[in-house]
C-alpha cells in the first residue's frame, strides 16, 4: 500500500477531548496532548483502518486536505 | 362501503342526499385532498370509511393509524411530502391531536382537522351533541399559537367550508380546524357539489430560490414562507423547537419574539381574507341571535317565528369562530341593544361576544348541554323571559 | 487516501460541534447511517431523515438531508405520512430508547406490524440523556438513574425481540464500537424492502455514566467491545454466561409484503370499483 499519501488533521474547534481516537487506534498514531486535544504523532504508522474517522464521535478528524479546507471556518 | 350515491345532473355536477361526514369527504377530494389519516371515533368515523373507499380511486392514500395521535402526525408528515392532507375525530380523539396540531402551527404545515363534536368532558355522550370544544379549538395545543377554526350548520355549508378550509390552509401554511357537530355530522340534505371547472383551488406557494438559497421559513418573500415538499433538490430542516428562518433551534430572545411575531402576522393581518360571517335581517333587528353551527339553523327558526309574533329578531352566524369575528360583532354590538348568544356548551363563545362588543350591548347566552339539539321555541321562551 | 465521507454530508449552513457530550455514541451512529446511505448510492435528494425527541433524535439537523425533528415518541407516524404519501422517498429514522419504546412503543410495534419501507435506528443508551438521566424502557433492572435512585425495579425491552414479534421484515442489533458491523445492517436495512430496526447499543458518558459509575465514553465503548457477541457465538453460551452479553447480528430478515406495495395492489381493486361508479 503506498503509505505516503495519508493525511490526517483534527479539527480543534469541532474535537470534545473524548480520546477515542487514541485509545482505539491500534497503531498509535495519536497521543493525548498536554492540552487534552489528540496530537497526531506517528502518521506514518496509519493502515488506513478508518476506526478513527469511524468513530470519533464528533466528526473532528479529516482525512482529506480538500475536505479541511473547506471546513476552515466552521 | 358507502351509504350514499352521487349523480352527474345535466350540468355535470354531482349531486346527492348525503349526510355532512360524507359531503365533507367529497368537498375535500374535490379540494385535492390526497391524504387522509384517521382512528375510529364516533360521532366522525364515516369521514374514515368514505375516504378508504374514495382516496385509491382518486391516487390518494388513506391509512388507519394505531391512534389519535398517530393519524395527526401522519397527516403533518404526508403534508410535508406535498400531499393535501386532513384527519377527522372527536373530542376525545381531538384532545390527544393536540400536541400534533401545535407541531403543525409551529412548523406551518397546511393541513384540515375536523373535529365532530359530541358531549364531554371525557368519554362524555358519544353519540349526542355539543359544542363544547370551542375553546379547545383555539387553545388546546400548548403555548401560543394561530390556528383557523371554521364551523359550518348545514351539510351544503360543509362541503362549501372545506374547500375554504383546504384554501386557507394552503395559502397561510397552517392548520385549519372544521368544527363540526354530532347533529350536523349524521343529518342528510342535498348537496350539489361544484364542477372541476368551477372550482377555485389554492395550492401552496413554490419557492423560487435555487435550492442552496433555500430556507424552511423564508421571510424574504412574505410573511407566509414559500413551501417544497420532501423529495426533491431543497433540503430543509424542520423542527417543533422555536426556530430561526433555516429551521434551526433558536433561544435569543428577539429572534424568538420576530418568529412568534410573524407566524401569528401572517393570520392577523388577513383577517378580511379570513374571517367569514353571514346576517340575517340584522338591518332592522331589536334583538341579535349570534350562534356558529348547527344552533344558527335553530335561530333562524326562531327569528322566523319570533318575527311573526312582532319580534324583530336578526341572526349572526360566524362562520369563522377563529380568529374571532371581532369587527361584525362589534358593528351589530353598536346597533342591537341586546344580543343573545346560542351554544350548545355552557357558555364559551359568549365570552368573545362580550370582549367584542366592548360593552355597548347587553349579552344574555342561551346554553345547552344536555345532550339534546336545541329548538327554536327554546330560543324563543329565553329571549321572552328576559323582556319580563 | 482514506475519506471521511461524512463531511461531505454536513448540512452547510449548520453550526458545529454539534451538541452531544465528549463520548457519545449518537454521532457514531449518526456517521454509520451517513456512510450506509453512502454506499448505496442514494442521492441526499431521495432522503428523508425523520426523528422524535431526545438526544439521538437531534441528528437530523445536521446532516444535509430533508428531515424533519418531530415530536416525542412520534417520529414513526411522522415517517409513515411522508412515506406513504411519496413511497419513491428513502425515510431513515433516528429514535431513542425512550422515544421510540416508552412514549413511542404503540407507534414502534404498529410500524414493524404494517411493515412498511422504513429504516429506523434505535439508539440505545438505556436512559433518558436529555431531560437529566431517567429510567428508560431499556435500563437493566437495578441500574440507577435520576428516577430510580434505589434501583430500576421495571425489566428491560429487548428491542430486537420485541421489533421480530411485532413482524417487521428486518431486526438487527449492534454497537456503537462496531462501526462497520452497525454500518452493515443500517445498509442491510435500508436495502430491505419493508420495516427495518436496526438496533444501536450506545455509550451515554454523561447521564448513565453519572448515575452507574461506567466511566467515560471511551470505558463505555470499551465495556461494549467486550460485551459484545454474535448471535452464532451466544447459540453456545448458557444464560449465565449469557447475563452481560449483548448479542450481536441480525434477528429477522424476512420478505413480508411492504405495506405501499400492498397499497398498489389495493388501488387496482379501488379503480375497478371506479370505473362501475362512472358507469352509473
Ligand atoms: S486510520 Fe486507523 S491506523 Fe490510521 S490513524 Fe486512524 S485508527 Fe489509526
Ligand atoms: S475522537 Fe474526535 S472528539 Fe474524541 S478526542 Fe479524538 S478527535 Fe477529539
């Protein structure tokens, strides 16, 4: 699988701290923050295994930078 | 299975000895009512059984729902999808649709409610008559609210009020109520119901925005909002909770108070479009019978009478009872010296006879709620009573 | 590059965060329904999203269908009169354990009896969330809430059996930390001619969790994960074992007549009858 192209942001504004992401993401791509947002830290371990985007309950992770783009000032 | 039959006469109308549930049913089919849900409820179930029969072969769809509630919910649904839609019950029934019809005030969905009045409160007299649920008309639903009431007395009447009902619901986008009673429901006269051609039909205002400029409550065209119906390139939102123009929740206290301003504007404005009266012989009238319903078919009796025997009676049928004919209450108020008010109920519509005529009558009402109709020399021995 | 579909279908002129707690399953089910739609193809111009009161019943507002946010206990009658009055439409409902059983549970069971072409999702968190944590038609016996403070007495519906009884065409249940799995019986659902339940067991972080001490959403969903078996694997479990389990899978996938095609049959019979009237 060509790894590179994955991209993956979260939404500040849109993210309740719940820590979903990083407790179910099984490759530790995210770690909380001392702010109690999730930082992405290893992207390039992502398998593209969707669980983040799937079950981050407040839709605040986007996958596609065109899609955050479009989403800056929401 | 029906208990009535229509024929053409030589002018293509239809013609029939029908009782006023069934003439009602075929004015609103004629109106383009294509949905009906409804519940078993005496004194209105005919209204059920007539549009199971008629709505398929018409491309309507009716449906028996689980309950009351259920039925008036329906009918918002089905309205929302572009259909004319109507329900019909009773008191009983009526009480739970409630909440429903306050659901269709808010959201403005254009629908007919017609409630057959019997005796109440609860279970009350099934099969007799009343006219206690005036009030409840106007308020029954919780909170602030517009809502037309319209109350026919004869079966032609009914058929003539629900085109009318079925145009001001599509015009305002909002529910109208016709109040009906348990005498008028069963009773049969000749009606002849208008032509297609002779018809004038109102249907709900389209929007005429591109679907991304669309808004669930647009006031940039009018106070009453431009309507789709689901299923198409307009996606909206609607909501029962206080919304802003896009259907969406709002708590500010001036958006709250523009959004309840407009949706009572829209009715309050237009009263002269709204409300209907009828006046009999009020031109030369000492004594003023005002009644709504089958009582006026009584009162006529009654002036017709009296005025053999020297009495100058006139009566004053509301056609519409809400909102309140205010002004040709109050223009008769100025003339006749006293007013009777005739309902069966213990006395509801006479408290709006009175705010209405601002003091410059005297207002006696003539109640009763014994089950029974009341007759003309009932009318009469009250109005010779008072002149001692 | 892997999408996010749900952005895409995010009503545009709606406000976010929307207004469920840090946790809450409502909007992972909201986005399993989003992405079930997705995939077959429907175009967001056939949708109607309907729903009752609640905190689930909120999700309609904010995604990019036509939808209509109801009245307690009602969304199915409401979905009934849209879909009878144009059967060509997709009608989704979102509806809580209380909305849909309690208030709603007379609407719930004529639904699934008339079988007619809807899917309803029942988000089930086992409590009342918006109006401060009550009892709810779903809560397990003795659990707390703000309305039983000494524990639930009443037993709970099984949702799933309750929707097979009542004879609706297709019954499924699964969690919200099952994302696909829910995501496959939304499909499922919506692709079954005929009444679809599609059962969401939720996590309420805020409510439930206050009164029985179940963590965050993150333990909920967790607790979920592990309570979790299919229906093949609770074949071979007794009914201790059984006790804590939710069950998983589809409970009913029948092929009853729906009730709009029954409604076609029954215009043929009306327009001969019709046609005898004219010929008078
Ligand atoms: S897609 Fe899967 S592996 Fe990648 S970050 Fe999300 S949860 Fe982790
Ligand atoms: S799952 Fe979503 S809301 Fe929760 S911490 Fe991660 S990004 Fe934030």
């Amino acid at each position: 699988m060509e790894k590179s192209k994955t991209f993956l942001f979260v939404k500040k504004n849109w993210c309740k701290k719940c820590g979903i992401c990083v407790e179910f993401c099984p490759k530790g791509v995210f770690k909380l923050g001392k702010d109690g947002y999730p930082e992405i830290v290893a992207l390039d371990k992502c398998v593209e295994c969707k669980l983040c985007i799937s079950l981050c309950p407040d839709f605040a992770i986007f996958s596609n930078p065109e899609k955050k783009k479009d989403y800056e000032d929401r | 299975m029906l208990f009535y039959k229509l024929f053409k006469d030589k002018d293509g109308r239809k013609v029939g000895f029908v009782q006023a549930n069934e003439a009602c049913i075929e004015a609103a089919l004629l109106a383009g009512m294509r949905f009906f849900a409804g519940y078993p409820i005496t004194p209105s179930s005919e209204m059920a059984s007539v549009s199971s029969e008629k709505l398929p072969m018409y491309g309507g769809k009716f449906i028996q729902m689980e309950d009351e509630i259920a039925a008036m919910t329906a009918v918002c649904g089905a309205s929302m999808a572009g259909l004319k839609a109507m329900t019909a019950t009773s008191g009983p029934g009526f009480s739970l649709k409630q909440e429903a019809i306050g659901y269709a005030a808010m959201n403005e969905i254009p629908c007919v409610i017609v409630n057959v009045q019997r005796a109440g409160p609860s279970t009350g007299l099934p099969t007799q008559v009343s006219q206690g649920d005036v009030m409840q008309a106007r308020w029954g639903t919780h909170g602030d609210h517009p809502i037309i009431v319209l109350s026919p007395s004869t079966v032609v009447e009914t058929a003539d009020l629900t085109f009318d009902a079925f145009n001001l619901a599509e015009k305002y986008r909002t529910p109208v109520i016709l109040l009906m009673d348990e005498t008028l429901a069963h009773m049969r006269e000749k009606i002849t119901l208008p032509a297609e051609n002779e018809l004038k039909l109102v249907e709900r205002k389209r929007a005429t925005v591109p679907p991304s400029d669309y808004r669930s409550f647009d006031t940039r065209f009018g106070d009453v909002p431009p309507f789709e119906p689901y299923g198409g390139k307009y996606h909206f939102h609607i909501t029962g909770l206080t919304h802003d123009e896009m259907g969406f929740p709002i708590v500010e206290p001036d958006d709250v108070v523009k959004a309840m301003d407009r949706i009572h504007r829209k009715i309050n404005n237009n009263l002269d479009d709204i409300v209907k009266v009828k006046q009999f012989q009020t031109d030369d009238a000492e004594i003023l019978l005002v009644s709504f319903g089958t009582p006026v078919r009584t009162c006529l009796g009654a002036m017709e009478i009296g005025r053999k025997e020297g009495l100058k009676i006139g009566v004053l049928q509301l056609q519409t009872i809400w909102p309140f004919p205010d002004k040709a209450v109050l223009n008769l108020a100025k003339k006749i010296g006293k007013i009777f008010v005739v309902e069966l109920n213990m006395g509801q519509i006479i408290n709006e006879v009175q705010r209405a005529s601002q003091g410059k009558s005297n207002i006696k009402g003539i109640n009763k709620y014994d089950g029974l109709f009341i007759s003309p020399d009932e009318i009469l021995s009250h109005i010779l009573e008072s002149k001692g | 590059m892997m999408e996010n579909i749900i952005h895409d279908y995010l009503r545009p002129k709606k406000s976010f965060p929307h207004v469920w707690c840090p946790g809450c399953g409502d909007g992972i089910v909201l986005n399993a329904m989003v992405r079930a739609i997705h995939s077959l193809g429907k175009s967001k111009d056939e949708v109607v999203f309907v729903s009752g009161i609640g905190c689930s019943s909120r999700a309609p507002a904010y995604t990019d269908f036509s939808s209509l946010h109801g009245i307690h206990g009602r969304a199915l009658p409401f979905a009934t009169g849209i879909k009878l009055a144009n059967p060509k439409l997709t009608v989704v409902v979102f509806s809580g354990d209380g909305d849909a059983l309690a208030i709603g549970g007379n609407h719930f069971i004529h639904a699934c009896r008339r079988n007619i072409d809807i899917t309803v999702v029942v988000i089930n968190n086992n409590i009342y969330g918006m109006t401060g944590g009550q009892a709810s038609p779903t809560m397990p016996t003795g659990a707390y809430g703000a309305t039983a403070p000494y524990g639930n007495l009443d037993r709970p519906f099984d949702v799933c059996k309750l929707a097979a009884a009542a004879g609706a065409n297709y019954v499924a249940r699964a969690t919200a930390f099952q994302f696909f799995q829910l995501e496959k019986c939304i499909k499922e659902g919506i692709e079954k001619k005929g009444f679809s339940v599609i059962e969401a067991v939720t996590p309420c972080p805020s409510l439930y969790s206050f009164f029985n001490n179940t963590g965050r959403g993150v333990d909920m969903l967790k607790k979920l994960r592990d309570r979790a078996v299919t229906t093949q694997k609770a074949a071979t479990l007794s009914p201790a074992e059984l006790e804590d389990k939710i069950v998983t899978g589809v409970f009913a996938n029948e092929n009853f007549r729906e009730y709009c095609a029954g409604y076609a049959e029954l215009v043929e019979k009306a327009e001969r009858s019709k046609k005898n009237e004219e010929s008078l």
